[in-house]
C-alpha cells in the first residue's frame, strides 16, 4: 500500500493566493508517495470556493460558515 499524505489548506478571502498554493502542491513530485489535497472554505465572500471548485477538479473542496 503506498504512502498517503494529506494537505489540508484552510481557505478565507484569499482567492488571489489560492491558485499559486494549489499549483505549487501540483507539481510536487513525490515519488510513490500520494498527495490528497484538501481545501475547506470558512465563509469566504470572495470568489476562491469557485475558482478551486472551477480549476482544480483534483482537490477535494468543503465549505463552511464562518
């Protein structure tokens, strides 16, 4: 069974930032090892949920109130 890590970012107003965290998760080369990311919107009044839940069909996405 391979080795799994999680990464789980918590997300708040920061849909400038996002982008440049996910991509950087994305080209991480981990040998065997797999990643699942995870990003949990905390009420966000930004366009961040979607521009993730629109890109980046890979991560897993939760929303939340804050």
């Amino acid at each position: 069974m391979p080795l799994k890590i999680s990464i789980i970012i918590p997300l708040y107003n920061r849909a400038n930032l996002i982008g440049y965290t996910l991509d950087s998760i994305a080209g991480q080369n981990c040998n065997g090892i797999e990643l699942e990311t995870i990003v949990v919107d905390d009420g966000s009044t930004d366009e961040g949920y979607e521009r993730v839940k629109k890109q980046y069909s890979w991560v897993k996405l939760y929303k939340q109130h804050n």
